[in-house]
C-alpha cells in the first residue's frame, strides 16, 4: 500500500532495545563539540497502513565535521503509533547514524509528527524529519456468500474467500436442507402438491407453500360464487340482489349485485379520478369513463415519451440502470442525469465530472459511478455526492517524482454484501518510457476501503462479473486499453475466472482469440455467455462453441448475451450478408430455436427480453422491432431518431412494460407487451433493475 515491500520487520528483542515510544521528547542539556550534521531523508510518508501493521522506514544522519558530536532525538506532534531507535549516539568524524522509524496505528486517522534531531554543535540549529501516516480500519471482507468464511490478510493486505461445507441458509422457505456445496448455498425443493386439484399449488420464498384456488372456474361475473368440485367440475352460484361487489368502473359507486349483475351508481360527471396510469394528471370522469382529455396512452410499438438531455456521455448508451419505480439513470458528457417514468427530469449531477457510465452499478438508493480513478456513491432520490474513493491508494507506490501517473476504472460488479469489484488499469508515464499495468480492486462494502485483489500484469480487465458463489469473471485484454469501448480493433482476448479457495478446478483461463470487443454474461448454473464464438464455458472451464469456432469470420455483434427462458439470443452478421440476425439459441447445448433476419444491420447492443420471452431488437436505421419467443415478427416500428444510422444504442425494459432506448441525446420510451424478464446484464446478473445487487 503506502509503504515499500520487502523490508524485514525488527526481532522483538532488537525492536526493544533501539525503539523509544513515542512520549520522550524532553529537552536534554547536551555537551559542546564542532562538527557539522546532514540528515538523509527529511521527509517520511508511510500511506495508507493498516491497523496491525507495523512498517519500518529508515533514514541517515551523517557527520560531516572533523569533531565528534553528540546527537539526540525527540519525537514531537501527534506521535501516537510513533516509535524510533536508537535515541542518541556519538558520531565521530564523518560517522553516521541509521534511523528508523516505526509506525504502527492503534485507530483510523492522519498522524503528523517530527523527529527533531539536535546536537552539542556550537549554534547549530535542530534539524528535522517530517512524519507523515494515515491509519486505515482492517475492512471487513464479507462478500455476502453464506458459503465463504471471508478474513482478511493483513500480510498481504488482501480479502481471502474460502468455501467450507457447512449446513447454510438461501434464505427460502421453498427449499430444505440447505448445504454448502463448492460455495454455493443448495437446497431441495419442498414438496407443496396438497393433491387438490381445485387449487394452483406453488412456493412463495417468504410466505411458503400456498394453494391457490384455481382460476378456471372463474366465470368473470363478480355476482356470482364460483365453486370447482373435484368429481363434479365447476358450478356458479348467483350471489343474492344487494351483495356488494366490484363493477371494476372508475366512476361508479356503490357497485351491488341485482339479477346476477354488478351495477354502479355513475359518479357525478367531472368528479376526479384514478385511471392507474401514473403519467396521466387530470383524470377525471367523462360520459362514464375515467380518462385525461390532455393524455393519449400509447399502443404497443408508439411512443411513450422522448426526453432531451445533455449528450450522452462514453458508454451510457450501453448501460441505462432502471430502479422499481421506473427511474431511469444515464451518464451524459458532464455527469449524471435521471429521468422518471413519465419523461421527466428530475435531476442532474454536473459536478463530478465524465462517467465511465459502462461501468456504473447499483445498490439500493445508491448509484456508484467511476469517474477516471475515483467511484463515486451517487444519492439517486437527489443525485448528491454521499461519498467518494479514490482506487489509486490500493495500487502500488509510484517513487519516480517525474513520473506522470493516470488511472482509469474500466468496470465494477457489485457483490452481494454490497461490496464491490473493480478493474482499473494504471499509466506510468516518465521520460524513459510508458507503462501500462492492469488491476482487480476490492473495495469493502461502505466503499470507504480500496484493497489490490490481483496483479494483471500488461493485461486489463475490460469486463467483470460474479458468479453464484461470488467467485470474479473478467475478460482480459492485450495491452492498452481503447479510448472507448466502442473502438472496433482486434485485440487477444480471453476469459479467465478467479475461483474461491478451497474448491478445485474452480480457476481457470480460457483460449485466447482475436476479435472484435466481446461481452460476457452468467447463466442460471454459473455457465459463462461468451459473444466470441459464440460461446459457454461451464463452471469447470470446458468451452462449447454455439455458433462458430471462435475465429470464424462470422461477425458477433451483440454485447452481453441476454438469456431467457432457457434461451440465449445474440445477433450475429454473416458475410456477404449486410443485415444482422437475431438467433435464438438453447442455453444448455446451443441448438438453433430460430435465425430470423432483421430489417437491416445494427449497432452492437445486446437485446432486451420481456417476462413472456418476446424479444426486443433495434437497428441502425433507429427500426424497432419486437419477435415473438417463435421467432415470428410481431412489431416493426421506425423510431423517431434523427441521428441516423445510429452510434450507439441501450435498451432496457420498465416494470410497466416500456422499452426505454438510449441513443444519441435522446432517451425514448416506446410502449411494450409486457415487464422485464430475468435477463443477464453481467452487472446486476439477474436484472437491471437497481434494487438487485448484480
């Protein structure tokens, strides 16, 4: 961290004899002699060290006269966790002295002091050696995996994660016997068939089994008792003139049952009312019906709202996050900006400067945005800065003082603890020569601690992701990173995953290709989605390629791979072939569901997949299209983006059913058939939806 690497800490017996504790700094009537002092190194920075540590630095203090001297030091200012040897010496002619100093923090916080050396030279004036620590707090290491016992090394300064077979809890009441099994937490499946068949039998996580009476006797007449019997099918009793019931109209009251019939007393015409649409404002009821006369619902494939921002910044348009109420975030060209379910802006952030916005996760109420070397915790109600860190106090000390130094985050996934993951890569600049080093970065879970988790060498992880038993997925890349991660150049590529200790083979490297940028996502069992080939790894590294030998010359155009229903889709280009296809293929061993061809060709984007399976695809020429789980086209629809073809495009579907498409300075809602589906962006894996921790 803050301090040099290798140097031997003092033996104990050694260590008593030279230290003197911080607290001796009595002034001391010293002899006269002539001579002439010189000290080496007047100014000591131990970083960032950690309590429990206790890292030696060391100066000389010379003799440069032709007498002896008698010298004596004293340790003043905040010298707790201070200590130093020896405390006095005789120097003879030209003789010198090796100091060291000990830092060693009891608590969190900046420790200045100085080391005054004085001597018995004639009006000779004290010489000093500033002292400078930062005590960090042990992090807690917790990766929110019941399966890992999570400790962190001080000696390596490092979070180590080892799965232990041991009895564990998923925390669902659908499943028994729950055990740790190479770090992952499994359970069997709790039997919840009551052997009626007048009900629907299934498990809620939380409330258990539930039996649900089944929906196919219902006649949709609310005056009416609708009974299943089991040997003698459904029967539907008529419910007695006067029992309340619900005419499901807007505006109507006091709904009673007459003649086997809901009826409603009309409310006055005018009286205001609730359609359910939050975007419509001055509902009110109009010949019976609830409506808006200033709002128009829109219809599957119309437009919903189009919002103007601020141009969008570098990889936004790869990553809009969506939380449960709808709001969309986005990074843009001066920082970060949300736009709530009805097209409203509701706040910007321009002070925090570019977001890589590619790499942005989310938590809770609680966006984290890297911005060059620093990740920021972003409040989403307001877009208020909560706090910052910069990554660049993990990596190693840079001693050159010519030497311009820059770091650059390139992607974060978020752990289950909240803690969180993230690749950097740092540049070195001096007078000699350039150089380039690739980083993991673990950052505890208040994002108040950075730690190096792994050295990548001339390598950069251009993608990160977690798996099931919160082991790290990474592409790595050859060389420099690109200026954007929409640059178009071949470079080696290959797909590593950094297994948890104690299970085997869960480390592995894959073969190294060279193709266009890839992308990555996890299946439901760990598999990796590879977007070169197209490819799946399984948990033990054994690769399948689905589409082409990975350096076929077929064009993968798709980023993540986005899986649904036991289905992945990619969209790939076959030359001579100019328009790309949407391919739909079996998540297990890859056979072919459908190959449909699209209207034109795309940006690389991945596509977006609904809670029915229908599939969402946009193309250069801003044409929407929507495919059924069959492959047949069930919308085709232009979009109303000038900026064509387009450059860059993101999608992402709402709870309600809106495609939101981020491309150029527009952010668009365009009405869906249905909500998001459990689709795999490497960042939220199971959704992007920003209450997930993945």
């Amino acid at each position: 961290m803050g301090h040099p690497r290798g140097r031997p800490l003092l033996g104990r017996s050694l260590l008593a004899s030279l230290l003197v504790l911080a607290g001796c700094n009595a002034e001391t009537q010293l002899g006269r002699g002539t001579g002439r002092l010189r000290v080496e190194r007047t100014e000591v920075d131990f970083g960032r060290v950690f309590v429990g540590l206790a890292p030696i630095e060391a100066t000389t203090i010379r003799n440069l006269g032709v007498a002896p001297l008698q010298v004596e030091l004293q340790l003043v200012g905040e010298t707790e966790g201070y200590a130093f040897g020896p405390p006095d010496a005789v120097l003879g002619p030209g003789g010198s002295l090796d100091v060291q100093v000990l830092f060693r923090p009891r608590r969190a916080g900046l420790r200045d002091a100085v080391l005054r050396v004085v001597s018995d030279a004639p009006g000779a004036s004290t010489a000093t050696i500033a002292l400078s620590a930062m005590g960090v707090d042990v992090p807690d290491c917790e990766d929110g995996n019941g399966c890992t016992v999570d400790t962190f090394n001080i000696e390596t300064e490092r979070c180590v994660h080892t799965a232990e077979s041991l009895p564990c809890n998923d925390f669902s009441v659908c499943t028994a016997s729950d055990t740790c099994v190479e770090g992952i937490c499994r359970g069997s499946n709790v039997d919840c068939d009551d052997g009626d068949s007048c009900t629907d039998d299934a498990c809620d996580p939380e409330a258990g089994c539930v039996h649900i009476p089944t929906g196919r006797c219902d006649d949709g007449n609310p005056c009416t008792r609708d009974i299943c019997d089991p040997d003698g099918g459904c029967r539907h009793e008529q419910l007695s003139d006067g029992f309340p019931c619900d005419d499901a109209e807007q505006c109507t009251s006091i709904d009673v049952c007459f003649r086997g019939v809901c009826r409603g007393v009309d409310i006055p015409e005018g009286t205001p009312c609730d359609d359910g649409d939050p975007c419509s404002l001055a509902e009110r009821c109009i010949s019976g019906e609830c409506q808006d006369p200033s709002y128009t619902p829109p219809n599957v494939g119309e437009v919903a709202f189009t919002a103007t921002v601020a141009a969008v910044g570098p990889g936004a348009a790869e990553n809009v996050i969506v939380d449960r109420n709808d709001t969309a975030y986005f990074g843009t060209a001066t920082g970060i900006a949300a736009v709530d379910q009805c097209g409203e802006m509701l706040w910007t952030n321009d002070e925090v400067g570019t977001p890589a916005f590619w790499a942005a996760v989310s938590l809770p109420g609680i966006l984290t945005v890297p911005v060059e070397g620093r990740l920021f915790d972003i409040d989403s109600r307001d877009g208020s800065v909560i706090r910052s860190l910069d990554v660049d106090t993990a990596l190693p000390v840079v001693t050159a003082s010519t030497a311009t130094v820059t770091t650059r985050i390139l992607d974060v996934a978020v752990r289950n603890s909240g803690a969180l993951v993230a690749s950097a890569v740092r540049t070195v600049t001096t007078t000699a020569a350039t150089a380039t080093a690739g980083y993991l970065i673990e950052v505890d879970a208040l994002h108040t601690t950075a730690m190096r988790m792994r050295d990548l060498g001339p390598q950069h992880a251009s993608r990160v992701a977690l798996d099931l038993d919160e082991s790290v997925v990474a592409i790595l890349r050859d060389g420099a990173p690109t200026a954007t991660r929409t640059a178009t150049v071949s470079r080696g590529e290959r797909v590593v995953r950094l297994g948890i200790e104690g299970v085997a083979d869960g480390t592995w490297s894959s073969f190294e290709v060279a193709t266009l940028r890839s992308d990555l996502a996890l299946g439901e069992e760990g598999e990796v989605l590879w977007a070169a080939g197209f490819t799946r790894i399984d948990r033990r590294g054994q690769p399948t390629p689905f589409i082409a030998p990975p350096n076929d010359p077929q064009l993968i155009r798709s980023g993540s791979p986005v899986t649904g229903r036991d289905v992945m889709y990619v969209v790939i280009r076959r030359p001579p072939e100019t328009n790309d296809r949407l391919v739909a293929l079996t998540s297990t061993d890859g056979p072919t569901r459908f190959d449909l061809e699209l209207p034109g060709p795309t940006i690389q984007h991945s596509p977006a997949v609904d809670a029915a399976g229908r599939v969402y695809v946009v193309t250069a020429d801003a044409t929407l299209v929507i495919v059924s789980p069959a492959g047949d086209v069930l919308v085709q629809a232009a979009l109303p983006l000038d900026a064509t073809p387009l450059e860059g495009v993101a999608l992402t579907l709402t709870t309600r059913g809106n495609l939101l498409i981020a491309a150029g300075d527009r952010l668009l809602a365009v009405k869906g058939l249905d909500g998001l589906a459990n689709s795999s962006w490497p960042r939220h894996r199971r959704d992007n939806l920003s209450t997930s921790h993945r």
